[in-house]
C-alpha cells in the first residue's frame, strides 16, 4: 500500500517514544518521534519478529528491537 493512512495523532507520540499501530489492512507500523520529527516503519524486527515499538529509540535515531 503506497497511500499515506491517518493512524494517530502527533500528540500520541511524545518526543523520544514509539508507538505500535496497524494499518487498515492489519499491517503491523511502529510510529516513533524523534528530536520531533515523526517517522514510521514496519513494525516487526527482521531477524527475530519482535515488535520494533517495544524496543527502545536511540538519541542517534536508531530503532533497536529487545532481542
């Protein structure tokens, strides 16, 4: 799916969190906030399919899952 999708408000996300939210087709987004500026990816760590959103966000941007 190419189109932008609505699935949370700025306000949802505050500086330095992540949030886990799906697409209207279930596709699993973890939405995060960095230094304010909002970014999404997939939701599912590549080599193990833990959730990205319960991992932690670096100050350097970088999304690290908890495995």
């Amino acid at each position: 799916m190419s189109a932008f999708q609505d699935v949370a408000a700025v306000s949802d996300v505050a500086e330095g969190e992540m949030l886990s939210v799906a697409l209207a087709d279930g596709a699993p987004v973890c939405v995060f906030n960095h230094r304010g500026v909002i970014g999404a990816v997939g939701n599912l760590c590549t080599h193990a399919e833990f959730l990205i959103s319960d991992g932690v966000l670096h100050g350097d941007g970088t999304l690290e899952c908890l495995w």
